[in-house]
C-alpha cells in the first residue's frame, strides 16, 4: 500500500500568503527566521516546504537548499524535488540545519517527518519549526470556522501546541529553546484592520507573550554519551567537500561564479 503524500495539503497554504494575514505572517516569520539562522554556522542547510516564505535568506551557511514536491515558483534555493517529507534524499548525519515553516500542522505523519529529519541532521544540528498558535485568537478562529466548514487558513490542518511539539523535540533527544511567538493583531482579513491593531505587537510580546498567532520553536539534536573534544572543522570541511548525498535530481542548481 502506497502511503499518502503528506505534504499535499501544505502546497494551499502558498497562495493563502499572499493575502493581507498571509502577507502578515510571512513578514513576522522571515525577520525572525532570519535573526536565528544567521547565528547558526555549519555548511549544509534545508528547507522543507513551503518556498514562499525564504526562511534561509540570512544563512551564511554555503550550501542551502530547498526540499519540496515540485519545482519551486522562484529560483532562490537551489532546489531538490522530493515525493514525500518523509523520505528525505539526505545521507544520515549530514545537516546542520532544517527549517520546517507550517509543515508539521498540515502533514499526516508529522511524526515521521520529524524522525527523518532527526536522522539527517549530524550531533549538535540544529531545527527550526514555525507553526499556527491554537492557544491565540488565530487558533480560536480556525477552530470556529471549521464547525461550519469554511476554515479560515487554507486547509483544515490540525494545530499542533508549542509544549506538545515540545514534547515531540524531547523525545527525539533534542534540546529546545524556548519558543518565539508573534502576530498578536485579531485574524483580520484587510489589510486596514491589520495596520489598525498594530500597536498589539508590543503590548503582546510584553503582557501576553504566549499567545501570539504564530510561533517559532527551535532545537538541537544532542547525542548521549557523546563528548566533542577539540574544535570539529576538519571534519566538517570534509563533508562539505564531498557535498550532501541526495537520492532525488537536484533540480535548478546554479552555477557557483555565476
């Protein structure tokens, strides 16, 4: 038996950031993405999914991809397409990091999808995970529009709470951060009613921290009984030099003097 493509349902989130709260979120998610992947260092990094939104645009790292089920609309990444979340065309223990914005919500197997990418990841990689808040009014509102079948986000995914995806990290021995919340203004559809309500992105952040619309959690991937001794740049220009093995075409890879 076939197993169901689970990234299916994530592809009608694209379309629904370019609507005045898609717009909204995706500015939140990029500033703050870019904030913490430009302190993480290594070689090789991914993204899965959802290309609209340039989660690696701040990395330094020089190989960076984008792993998704087709070819992505611009060419920002290079490129790999991938059938399945949960089959990575990675070799094991050869990322440093993953980014995965609103993929977990939207998958049927966002287990599975966060074990392969605890097998990608080398000791000390680093994972990022964006995602819809249930415990904010954006949650509360998907929640009511459900009942009578007109979600308000694209597709009727099933929100996932930062302490249980906390709780998914821990048993896959990571170690989590605490997480980073935002978009605190009402679910609002205009752009006007956005711009109205902005002045709730302070006031949140200081008196309501944990229910902004959207969060942002990341973790390390630690490995027990494992002691790093000396600094690991041999070894990490090693594997840099040999690349990251990849069962899938790569598609569109540019040309590095180009």
């Amino acid at each position: 038996m076939n197993r169901p493509i689970s990234e299916k349902p994530i592809i009608a989130l694209g379309p629904w950031l370019t609507s005045p709260a898609g717009s909204y979120v995706r500015r939140w998610e990029e500033a703050q993405l870019g904030l913490l992947t430009a302190d993480i260092f290594g070689f090789n990094a991914v993204q899965i999914g959802l290309p609209e939104i340039d989660g690696l645009a701040a990395s330094r790292m020089p190989h960076r991809w984008i792993a998704h089920t087709a070819i992505p609309p611009e060419d920002k990444l290079q490129a790999i397409v991938v059938h399945d979340f949960c089959e990575l065309p990675f070799a094991t223990q050869s990322l440093d990091l993953v980014v995965l914005p609103h993929v977990l919500e939207f998958a049927h197997e966002p287990h599975q999808i966060l074990r392969e990418v605890e097998r990608v990841l080398i000791p000390e990689g680093q994972i990022i995970v964006t995602g819809f808040n249930p415990a904010s009014l954006w949650g509360a509102r998907q929640a009511a529009t459900r009942l009578v079948s007109r979600p308000f986000l694209p597709q009727s995914g099933e929100l996932i709470s930062v302490p249980r995806l906390k709780d998914w990290l821990k048993l896959l021995n990571m170690e989590v951060h605490p997480g980073h919340f935002g978009c605190y203004a009402p679910p609002c559809d205009t752009e006007r009613w956005l711009q109205r309500f902005d002045f709730l992105e302070q006031a949140g952040v200081r008196w309501w921290p944990f229910l902004g619309g959207v969060y942002i959690v990341q973790a390390i991937k630690r490995v027990k009984g494992m002691r790093l001794i000396g600094p690991a740049w041999n070894r990490k220009k090693a594997t840099a030099r040999q690349g990251v093995p990849a069962t899938n075409k790569h598609i569109n890879q540019k040309n590095e003097h180009g």
